[in-house]
C-alpha cells in the first residue's frame, strides 16, 4: 500500500499497488466459478450475502440475477466471442427463444438506422432506417441474430419494396406472430426516397382485422422529409 500527497490540498490518498493485477485475478475467478457451479448470474455482491463457506455445491442449479434457465439460454449467437458476419443473404442466422407471456398482447419494436442493400441495377449501395414492430405468439425473434440476419443484405441486390416484404416474410416463417409490420425509409436516391410498409396479421383472428386497419391508417401524420 502506498500513500500519495495530492499536491495544493493537503489531502492523502490511499491507492493499493497491484489493484489491477488483483481485479483481474477476481474476475477470473468469478468466471471459473460460474463455470463449475452452472450458475449463470453469480456477483460478487450475491456471494458476500450467501457467503463462500463450505462446499459450492450449494449453487448448483441456482439461477441468480435471471429469470431463464439454463435450456431457455440456448442461443448459439449471443454471448459468442467469433461472430461470422454473412457476406451473403442468410435467413439461416435468425433465432428464437420462448415467450413466457403468450396470454398477453404486447408490441416488440425494434429500430434498425444503418440497414443497407444493394440496387439490383447498378448495384449501388441503399440506405435506410428500419422499423419492425410485432407481437409475439410463442417465439420471439433474438436481436443479435437479427442484427447479422439484417447486416446480411448488404452485399444483396434487391429493389426497397421486395427488401421489407422478404424481411416480413422471414420473421413469420420464423416465429408466426401474431401481428407485424415492417417499415422501411430509405434516405433519397435521385432527388426521390421510398417508404416501403408491410404488415401482417394471423388469417382469421383479430389481428387480421387489426393489419388492415393499421395498412389503411399507417401514414395519418406523414414526416416532413429533409433529405432524412
């Protein structure tokens, strides 16, 4: 321990030589515990408050800090620390887990600013900002999966409107919500932008009945649009 005299003030502070070295030695060992318990949320808090004492079989099975088990937190992309990035159109990297409130109605929303693809044409980039809302059944939609799934049309050539219907498309075959819609706005090419909306709701429930109002009202309050 070494003691420095703040220059001007007068005043001693106190600073452990190696503090570094001994938090990363913690850390380490927070991971190594997690790791031959199986519990997924140990803290160091939590280990104060049940203390360290005796066996640690006493974590087994614990869950702290999370309300999923273990099988629910099967997801092959989040947390992975060799993420692939597709450089190609690749619906295969969406995944799901469980929504444990299916008896609820509830939207899901995500905001994508940096989509990209490719004209079809002339094979110059487009840009646009994304907005997916849904509501789920049973499956939801994991967002890093999402993410490389939507970084994946960069490279691929495809006018806006079929772009926002093949995302649609994709997420009901992944999930089958109950409802969606995908918006795409896309930032201006020659002096135009394009806005592409598409919606979906499940044949023969009310939320059919609630896409077709929502498609006939979508744009009640359009932006003003300066070049995005």
């Amino acid at each position: 321990m070494e003691r420095v005299k703040e220059g001007g003030r007068g005043r001693l502070e106190t600073r452990l030589a190696g503090k570094k070295d001994a938090g990363e030695e913690a850390g380490h060992g927070l991971t190594q515990l997690r790791r031959d318990t199986g519990v997924i949320g140990i803290s160091w808090k939590a280990l104060r408050q049940r203390g360290t004492q005796g066996t640690m079989g006493k974590w087994k099975g614990a869950v702290l800090m999370s309300g999923r088990n273990q099988e629910e937190l099967e997801l092959q992309l989040l947390g992975s620390q060799k993420t692939a990035y597709p450089m190609t159109y690749a619906p295969e990297m969406l995944e799901t887990f469980d929504n444990k409130h299916p008896y609820r109605d509830y939207f899901v929303k995500f905001n994508c600013p940096e989509f990209t693809s490719l004209c079809p044409i002339t094979g110059q980039p487009d840009f646009a900002t994304i907005y997916i809302s849904y509501m789920p059944d049973q499956k939801m939609v994991e967002s890093k999966s999402l993410k490389l799934y939507l970084f994946s049309f960069r490279n691929h050539g495809d006018f806006h409107e079929d772009c926002m219907n093949i995302i649609m498309n994709d997420l009901i075959k992944l999930m089958d919500p109950k409802y969606i819609e995908v918006w795409g706005k896309f930032t201006p090419r020659g002096g135009i932008s394009i806005d592409p909306y598409c919606n979906y709701g499940r044949p023969g429930t009310k939320y059919e009945q609630m896409a077709e109002h929502r498609l006939l009202n979508h744009d009640l309050y359009p932006e003003k649009v300066d070049n995005r």
